[in-house]
C-alpha cells in the first residue's frame, strides 16, 4: 500500500552543514567558524524515537535547532513530510512549525517566570491564531490534565514547581499545538534521577496517544537505552554511528562507540564483574579546529596512517547499521 511506504520516513536529513562563524578585531573580520555540525545525513521513520547521543560540545543541539529551523542550516537539506523546510520562509514555515516542537533541558530556565503556567501553556495557541479565551483556558487545562498535572495551576507561577512538575508544563506546552515531531533536547538531564523515570514514561504514554515522533538528545548511551528505537551517536560534529536498539548495544562497531558502552555499568553481576572500561586518552579537540581525516583519530586506540588522510564515509555495513570508520569492514 502507497501509505504503509509513505509511514516509513517522516524526517529526512542530508549533508545537514551547521557552521557558526568567528569574528575578531576592530573590523570584526570572519577569522573562521566552530563547525558545529558538519554534514550529517540520516532519517527519522514515523513514530519512532531516535536518541542523539554524544559528549557535551559535539553538535547534538545544534542539529535539533537546525531541523525545526531555530538555526538556519549553512548548507544541506531537511525534509519533512515531503516539504523542504530549508527553503521554507513566511507564512509557510510558520504553519510548518506548528508541527514541530522542542522540549528543552533546563525546566528552570526554559519557562519565563511572570507568567502564569495557563499564560505559558496557551501562548502557542494565542501566537499562532488558533484560539483566543474561554477555548484557550479550556484547552489548558485538557493539556495539564495530559501531562498529569491539576488544571487548577493554571493559575500559578513556574516558581511554584518542582523540576519534574515544571518539565511536564514544558512538555504540556509542546503539545499544546499537536505537534507530530518533539525534540527532546535532554529533557531528563536536569532531573533527578527518581524523577527521571516519571518524565520518560510520561513522553512514552503521549506518544503512544498521539503517535509522536521524537529525536531524543542525551549525553550519554544508558540515558536513551530504554526509551529510543533506534540510536545515533554525534562526535565533534559528525555521525560515526547509527543502527537500531540491539544493533548499537549488543553489537557496536565504532571504536567511539564502543568506548561510550564501556562506561555503562551492565545490570548483570557476572557480565558487571567483567566488564572492561575503556578510556579514552586526551580532551575532545575544538569544533573551530577538528582534526584532519577522521575526527575521531586523535582519540581513537586503533587508528592508522589513512585516518588521517581522508575522512571515512559514513556506510550502511549491514542493513540498517550505519558507521564512519575505515577500518570496520
Ligand atoms: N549560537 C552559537 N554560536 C556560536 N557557537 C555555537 C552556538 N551554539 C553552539 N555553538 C558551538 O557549537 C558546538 C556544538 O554545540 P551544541 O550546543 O550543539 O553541542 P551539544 O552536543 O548540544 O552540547 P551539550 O551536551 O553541552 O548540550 C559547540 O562548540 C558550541 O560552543
Ligand atoms: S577511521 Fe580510523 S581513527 Fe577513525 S574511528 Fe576508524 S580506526 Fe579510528
Ligand atoms: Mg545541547
């Protein structure tokens, strides 16, 4: 059937180019760039959650940003639902959008602090014309109902909140346009961990009640291990990684990868006891300045003279696997 195809990809990305420019002196000439993102391609299928993960600094933001065009993408493509939003402007980015939203790290600092939490929720709904009074204040208080929180604090200031309790006004907000597509730029980071498990189970449960998609950032690989479908991993501005759930965990190929994993405690005492943590030597190098070849060589425990001379291809080895490094065969 067309639509089982059409269901497959929501999200295409390809040669995404993020660079963001460095001024210096008087005349503040361009003196170079922090290559924040620097051509990634991949996919995002409907109703999966792929995580992002990746050390802090290596671009995993800036490609949630460059995806819903908060940043705009130096060079590359964003597909979305068959529309190219690079070259979208107006009107019809603006409607666009409305499907695509972000929920942010800091619970603190995402939601402004003079107004209400009914005022934050139904901002979206009063910016983008879709309702105005007594249907705003309504639909608030359906989303507070949503995100298992009381409608009556609508009423009441974000300061009046938990971390948690605030997370989920940001995620009521998210939702308040019904979005397709969430990225959820660490939304758990902030939170402590017991609370952590309440705010993944609660974006699970909406997306299974409104078959969202989500690309879901996180630093490091136990984080996303139980919520994502399949997962990425970002190094200094690049993929070196990409393959479903059990492909990346039980049987990773990067050499980053498998450096990550290693520092993830396993729940089985006899395979824990075994377990060999990898370190990896020397500090990540600066996206203004990444090393020639492949980005990981200055780190990497096994690299080769041709690491350095050209950059590896990021490949489907088998299928659905996807990985940057020469020497995986
Ligand atoms: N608006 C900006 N202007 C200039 N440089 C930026 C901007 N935003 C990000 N960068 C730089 O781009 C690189 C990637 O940043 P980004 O925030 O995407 O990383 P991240 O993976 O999300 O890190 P973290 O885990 O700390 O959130 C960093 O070197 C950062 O300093
Ligand atoms: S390409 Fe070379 S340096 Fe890069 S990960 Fe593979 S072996 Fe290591
Ligand atoms: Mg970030």
């Amino acid at each position: 059937m067309a639509t089982a195809n059409k269901k497959d990809t929501m999200l295409r990305v390809d040669n995404l180019v993020k660079h963001f420019p460095i001024y210096r002196g008087l005349f503040q000439k361009q003196v170079g760039a922090v290559r924040a993102v620097d051509d990634i391609s991949f996919d995002i299928k409907r109703g999966e959650t792929l995580g992002l993960v990746g050390e802090s600094g290596c671009g995993k933001s800036t490609t949630g940003r460059a995806i819903l065009q908060l940043y705009r993408p130096t060079s590359g493509k964003v597909d979305f639902d068959g529309v190219d939003l690079v070259h979208l402007k107006g009107e019809e980015l603006r409607r666009t959008r409305r499907k695509m939203q972000m929920i942010f790290q800091d619970p603190y600092a995402s939601l402004n602090p003079r107004m209400t939490v009914g005022a934050i929720i139904g901002e979206p709904l009063i910016v983008h014309n879709l309702a105005s009074g007594k249907e705003v204040e309504d639909r608030v208080k359906q989303l507070l109902e949503l995100v298992k929180l009381n409608p009556a604090f609508s009423s009441r200031y974000p300061h009046e909140f938990s971390g948690g309790q605030r997370q989920r006004i940001g995620v009521a907000r998210a939702l308040s346009l019904q979005p397709s597509f969430i990225v959820c730029d660490e939304p758990i980071s902030a939170l402590d961990v017991s609370i952590q498990a309440q705010v993944v189970n609660l974006l699970e449960e909406l997306q299974e009640q409104f078959n969202l998609t989500y690309l879901f950032i996180a630093h490091d690989l136990s984080m996303v291990r139980h919520i994502s479908t399949r997962v990425a991993v970002m190094y200094l501005g690049v993929m070196v990684e990409l393959a479903d759930r059990a492909g990346l965990y039980e049987s990773p190929l990067h050499p980053y990868t498998k450096a990550l994993l290693s520092a993830v405690p396993i729940p089985d005492p006899i395979a824990e006891s075994s377990r060999k943590r990898m370190i990896l030597e020397g500090d990540v190098p600066s996206p203004a300045n990444p090393p020639s070849g492949c980005r990981f060589r200055t780190r990497c425990p096994i690299a080769e003279k041709l690491c350095a001379e050209s950059r590896p291809e990021f490949r489907e080895v088998t299928p659905g696997h996807f990985v940057a490094c020469h020497l995986v065969k």
